[in-house]
C-alpha cells in the first residue's frame, strides 16, 4: 500500500475513533446541567445522585477525547504537510480559537466539576457543570466550521501556482459562516444529544429491567426522553436541510449519496439499495423521483449525476457512500420511532410494565454511534477526490518527506493502543454502570453537601 | 506596533504558549517522574491527586501551542511535524498512555493494577520529556530542510545526536525538580520528608544534564554557542538561569517552597528564553540550505491571519488567565483525600 491510502486509513480510522467520545461529552455534558438545576431546585437527593453518577461517565468520556483529540491535531503535520500549508492560514484560526475559548473552558472547569463537591458552593458547581458542558459545544463549533470549510470553501483567495498555492482568508466571518457550516454544525449537535441522551436511557431502561436504582433510573427517563424526543425529530429537519446545501455546493457528493449516475435525469431515492458501480445501477427499494422531488419540489426535475463529472473529479467508492449514507437515515429514523412511542409511553405511566420497549432502550445505545460514524464516513468519502473541495486533491495533500514504512509504524502502534483504549473503556463502563449511582459512602444530603462547602 | 513585525509579535506569543506549557505541565511531567519513588500507596495517591485537578488544564498549553504553530507559523507546522513523524507519534502514545494512567490507576483495587498503571504514568512522564527536549535540542541545531521547506533527513535516527540526547535529559532532570517543589507544598509529614530527599536528587541530575550539555555543545557545536554569543539579552538571561539554580535549594533551606517554586518557574522561563533567542529570526535553521533555513516572515500566515490571531489572544488569554486562577484556588493547599479522588 502507498503513503496515500495508509495515511488515509490511519486518518479515517484516528478520527473515528475520536469520534465516539466527544458526543458523547456534549450529550452527557447537557444531561448533567439539566439534572444539577433539578437538583439545585428541588433539593432532592435523587437528583444529586444522578447527576454524580452522569459526572463520573462524563469524566471517562472526557478523557477518552481529549487524549485521542491531540492525535488528530499533530496528524495534520506529521501525515499532510501540503494540507497544512495550504489550509494553515485559513483555518489555523478556528482551530487556534478552539484552543483558546473551547478547550481552556472545558478543562479548565472540568477539574471543579470532577474534585469540587464540598470545595466549592453548589452554585459554582453548576456554573463549572454549564461551563464544561459550553466548552464541548464550542469546540465542536470550531471543529465543524473547520470541517465545513474543507466541504464548501468561502471567504479566502489562493495565492502562489502549483505546489507553492496556499488559500489565504480575506474574510473571517465568511470563513466561519461557510455554506454548510451552521447546516452540519446543527446536525452534529442534535448527533450529539442522541449519543449521550441514549446513552443514559440506556442505562436507565436495563436498571428498571434489573429493577435496581429505580428512583434514579425514572428521573434519568425523565430528562433523557424528552432530550432524544425533541432531538430525533429537529434531526430529521436539520437533515434535509444539509442535504440541500450539498445538492447545492457539493452536486457530486449528492449523487454518489443516491447512487445517481445519469448526467441530467430525475433521481430516485432509496431507502436501501446496493449500487453496482459496474453497471451504473443501483438495485433495491427507492421511491422513484424522490431526490428530485425533495430537491425541486418535482418528481421529474433533472438531478446532476456522477456521469456528468470528469473521472478524476468524482468520488470513487460509490457504493460504501451510498451504504454509509442509508444507514445514518435508517437509524435515524428508527430513532424518531423510539423516542416518539418511549415518550409517549413514559408519559402514560406504562414504560416500565413494557419489557420489550426497555430491551429496545437498553440495545439502543449503539444506534447513534452507528449513525454518526456513518454519516461522518458517508461526508468524508462523498468529498473525496478532494481534500479541500475543488481546490487541493487528497493525493496531493501528503507530506512530502514521510515514507510507507513510518505510516505503518504509527497506524501499527495506534492500532494497539485504541484496541486498549477500547477495551479499558468498555470495562470501566461496564463497573461504573454496575456500581450504579449509589454514593460510596453514607452522604449524599444537600445539607452534607453545604456543610462541607463551607467549612 | 513598536517596530515589531506581526510575525516576530507571533513569535513571542508562541514562546509564551510553549514556557506556560513547560512551567505548568513541567511539574506534573516532574510529579510522574518521582511517582515511584514513593513507596506507600497512601503516599502515591496523594501525590497522584497532588495534580489531579489541573494536569489536564495544564495540557492544553500544549495544544494551544499547536494550534498556534498551526495558524501562524504553518509552514513551519507543516515541516516540522513531518519531519518529527516518528518522535512525535511515539509522544503522542505517550501522551495517551499519561492520561490513562491517571485515569485508571485508582479504578481497581488490586495491587497488580496499581503498580502497573504507577509504573506506566512514570514512563510516559519521562518519554514525554525527553522527547519534548530531544525535539528542542534538534531544532536548536537545525535540520536537513531544503529550500522548499522540505525535510530531507532520515528521521529518527538521526535525531539522536549528543547534543539533543543531552537536552533530553536536562528537561526530564529539570521537570523533576520542579514537579518536586510542586510537591512540596502539597504533601505533609513523612512524605514531606521524601520529597524533600528527592528534591535534592533531581537537583544533582539537573545540574549534572546541563553541565553535560554545555560540554557536548563547546565539543561538538560551537556554532550554536557562537550564535548564543552575539544574541542581545544573553548575559543577562544565562546569569539568571544560574542564579535561579543555585537559589533553589537555598530556599529549601530555609522552607521557602512557594518561592522556590516561582524561582524554579523563572528558571524554566530563563532556559526558553535563551533557546527562543538562539532560534531567532529563524524557526526552523536548516543544515543544508544556504541561506540558513526558514525565517518568520517566510513561515507566517498572511497578516490578516496574524492580526486575527493576535485579537483572538488578547481576547482569549484574559480569559484562560482567570479560568486557571479560578482553579487553582479551589485547590490550593495541601492535597485532601475523598471518594472523588483518583
């Protein structure tokens, strides 16, 4: 294999890996807010023990991303060198404001929200809880406008010819507001929230199942359906839209999404399907005109096909887009469904006799992850041949001094490292969720609390 | 603006990011370099949790300095992570592995799970400085950069001169006794007592790493002495080095630990300065090319980046400012165990 598509494959497979944790952040990061004011409006102690136990997940989560996160920005030097000379001086400052604004207010709160009980006031606990939770949300601003950039480029001009041309920004809020940038933003939020808000339903389904913890399993219900009932849906919306900015900026990703070959014809859509890159054809069950029609408004209108662009300026691997794509929406979907009929069950008081809706909850924490990843892969794939969208192809994009053996080495050691990873979270995971939200040791009153806080 | 060109502004920016990473981080790398000389598991745990709430925040100076590189500098970004491909990924499991360490030390009780993870963050902590100096000590020297900016060296293997082996060295030397001051005024009774012992062992090493270095650069580098030389602010900032060297343990002694610390934070200051001053106006001083290697001006952004970045500083280092202040003082004074501790 050559540098291109080991560097490709270690990108792909680091950032993926990143990806698990960071919604996850932002999800639970919300969760913990909500449940904390509860706690501060109540005075229940219920509430205090599911926000420290949401704190204790968070904690390993947060950890998970940051460590894999530092990853991802040497990657842009050590792997892509061009890249990074020619993307430095554009979006060297979103990511230099991440670090600034995002990062330092997350990690820097994140210490009084691990070790401050009884250190500090509840309420500056719950300004940390807020500004923890803000921090992962800005850093996620900073990481899609960056992103977005790559997919729809605006507010810059390219200096220099050949390997010396460098895109340098002439308008930051252009930059910052490219095309898709609040479109993807919005959909990776709303991504987030279902990872973290299913995660604690999750949790909170197989306690009731267990029939353990159930006061705090019904509060966690309490906050989390709503979460994923209003988030699920907003997806749906904030998908269509972003799957209009790409008809609109990105036509070739569009039609390697739906399959769609034919230059200027109506383009069907699919609910599953297998495309045979061969042929040109995809077999499965679609809805004829249906892209068209969700475009234009019109069964027939004609949608740009992939035929209609220079083979060296479209994506190659149509089918795993196509797939990746059509599992984000399918889960989607079957998101809406299971936040819809758990709400609706929660609300009628019937959730916990309905064993089946439980399992369902219990399994559904992997369906998010899976619809992120895919989405993420079925994005960054539908770009290529491009790095940077009509401007800097991926395979020029390398750096220029590293070899073959130097990528193997590091895809080898990091690997090793993420099976690991992976496996020490899934543990610590597994300990945490069966320790549950009991407090280790007799307290756990808010009188406790404030008594410690002042002495 | 004073004269100065935005990308020499940049460029003392730059050299803010990277002394606050090393004086901040500095002590925790130090506190994980002395981790297994304690001996009791009490003992450990409090030193663990002795930078338990802030090595996190203290890292992020290292990303910040990343993404500073990143932005202003990105061709000097570009060449230089390239050319560090191997070392850097090497730092970066190490970095990963710190992390886990700490994080995972304390989940399990057994004593095989604890030594294991102690052993790991001591480790990490010393290929995490060493790396960090090797780097420094290289790019002090220079490297095979052509023209382009393209880095023509072999890589790894030629980093491992005397001259940045030794600087390695000095780094990890130099974390250790301010990881060891850091100590100081977070442990009490017998601990106390040990850290003070070792105190005075990284001590020793120190002074033995930059004695070793300075040899290695009058043997085998007098060109970068040559350069120290004739660089304005040298004398001055080399004789504070060495007195805040020599101040160190005379204010052990007399139970100074705060101001020990501060003196031993000025000294790590001092010692960047004098390589930030030696680099100058170069980033990246190249071995093969002519003219001498990449300058600022030809690493930097446009000005209208360097200018955004420069507001975005101003605007968001006020703020880092206080979020750490905010958090230092929610955990000063002596480390106090409870069941949220590590």
């Amino acid at each position: 294999m050559d540098v291109e598509i080991l560097s490709r494959i270690q990108f792909a497979f680091t950032v993926a890996f990143h990806y698990i944790y960071p919604p996850l952040s932002i999800g639970l990061g919300f969760l913990i807010v909500l449940a904390e004011w509860r706690w501060l409006r109540t005075s229940e102690a219920v509430w205090r023990r599911l926000t420290r136990f949401l704190i204790r997940l968070f904690a390993l989560t947060f950890g998970l991303g940051v460590a894999t996160g530092i990853v991802m920005e040497f990657e842009f030097g050590t792997n892509w060198a061009v890249y990074s000379r020619y993307v430095g001086d554009v979006f060297g400052s979103a990511l230099a404001a991440e670090g600034i604004f995002a990062f330092a207010l997350e990690s820097g709160f994140l210490g009084v929200l691990l070790f401050g009980w009884g250190r500090v006031k509840p309420k500056w606990h719950f300004v940390s809880a807020v500004g923890v939770w803000l921090g992962s949300m800005f850093s996620a601003v900073w990481i899609v406008v960056a992103n977005s950039w790559q997919q729809t480029p605006a507010g810059y001009h390219v200096v220099g010819e050949g390997m010396d041309a460098r895109a340098e920004i002439v308008d930051f809020w252009a930059m910052v507001f490219n095309p898709s940038s609040v479109e993807r933003l919005a959909h990776v939020w709303l991504g987030s929230f279902l990872a973290g808000g299913f995660l604690l339903l999750s949790i909170a389904a197989w306690y009731l199942l267990r029939k353990q913890h159930v006061d705090v399993a019904r509060k966690a219900m309490a906050i989390g359906l709503p979460v994923v009932l209003v988030a699920s849906w907003a997806q749906l919306f904030s998908g269509h839209v972003a799957a209009e900015v790409v008809a609109e900026h990105q036509p070739a990703k569009l039609a390697a999404l739906e399959g769609h070959y034919a230059a200027e014809a109506p383009a069907d859509m699919y609910l599953f399907g297998w495309v045979d890159e061969e042929s040109k054809e995809v077999t499965g069950l679609g809805i004829p005109g249906g892209l068209s029609f969700l475009l234009d408004q019109d069964p027939s209108a004609p949608v740009t096909g992939l035929d209609a662009f220079a083979d060296e300026d479209r994506p190659r691997q149509v089918n795993a887009v196509f797939q990746f794509y059509h599992i984000m929406v399918a889960i989607g979907m079957l998101l809406i469904g299971l936040s819809t009929y758990g709400f609706y069950l929660f609300r009628r008081g019937k959730l916990e006799q309905s064993k089946w809706m439980l399992r369902a909850l219990t399994a559904a924490v992997l369906l998010p992850q899976i619809a992120n990843q895919a989405g993420w892969f079925a994005a960054e794939m539908g770009r290529q041949p491009w790095v940077v969208y009509g401007l800097l192809r991926t395979s020029d994009a390398l750096s220029e001094s590293v070899r073959a053996e130097q990528v193997w080495f590091s895809l080898i050691l990091f690997t090793g490292i993420y099976v690991v990873l992976f496996a020490l979270f899934i543990y610590l995971m597994r300990k945490k969720i069966l320790h549950g939200p009991e407090e280790e040791r007799g307290e756990g009153t808010r009188a406790s609390h404030l008594e410690s806080a002042w002495s | 603006m004073m004269g100065l060109e935005l990308h020499t502004i940049w460029f003392l920016v730059i050299g803010l990011t990277v002394t606050l990473y090393a004086v901040l981080d500095g002590f925790d790398l130090g506190a994980g370099l002395l981790h297994p000389f304690f001996r009791k598991e009490q003992s450990r745990r409090i030193a663990l949790n002795a930078v338990g709430p802030v090595w996190d925040g203290n890292e992020v100076w290292l990303v910040i300095t990343g993404g500073a590189l990143f932005a202003g500098f990105p061709e000097a970004y570009a060449t230089a992570f390239s050319a560090f491909y191997v070392p850097f990924f090497l730092l970066l499991a190490a970095l990963i592995g710190r992390a886990i360490s700490i994080e995972f030390r304390s989940k399990e009780p057994m004593q095989w799970w604890r030594t294991f993870w102690d052993y790991s963050y001591f480790l990490s902590s010393l290929v995490i400085s060493v790396l960090l100096g090797m780097a420094l000590g290289n790019l002090m020297l220079g490297l095979p950069v052509d023209a382009q900016g393209v880095y023509r060296g072999a890589g790894l293997v030629e980093m491992l001169g005397a001259f940045p082996l030794s600087v390695g060295l000095a780094v990890a030397a130099l974390y250790a006794v301010h990881g060891s001051l850091y100590l100081l005024l977070k442990t009490e009774d017998r601990l106390f007592d040990r850290v003070k012992q070792l105190n005075r062992v990284a001590l020793f090493f120190f002074y033995g790493a930059m004695a070793l270095s300075t040899v290695v650069l009058f043997a085998w580098n007098p060109e970068v002495i040559e350069r120290l030389w004739h660089r304005p602010g040298f004398v001055g900032l080399a004789v504070v080095a060495f007195v805040a060297s020599m101040a160190i343990p005379v204010l052990v002694r007399r139970r100074r630990y705060g101001r020990a610390f501060f003196v031993s934070a000025g000294m790590i200051a001092s010692l960047l300065g004098l390589v930030f001053a030696q680099q100058f106006p170069f980033l990246i001083p190249s071995t093969i090319d002519p003219d001498g290697g990449m300058t600022l001006a030809e690493a930097a952004s446009s000005e209208r980046t360097l200018r955004l970045l420069l507001l975005i500083t101003v605007i968001g280092v006020p703020l880092v400012g206080l979020y750490f202040l905010f958090v230092y003082r929610v955990f000063r004074g002596k480390v106090k165990l409870d069941d949220m501790s590590y």
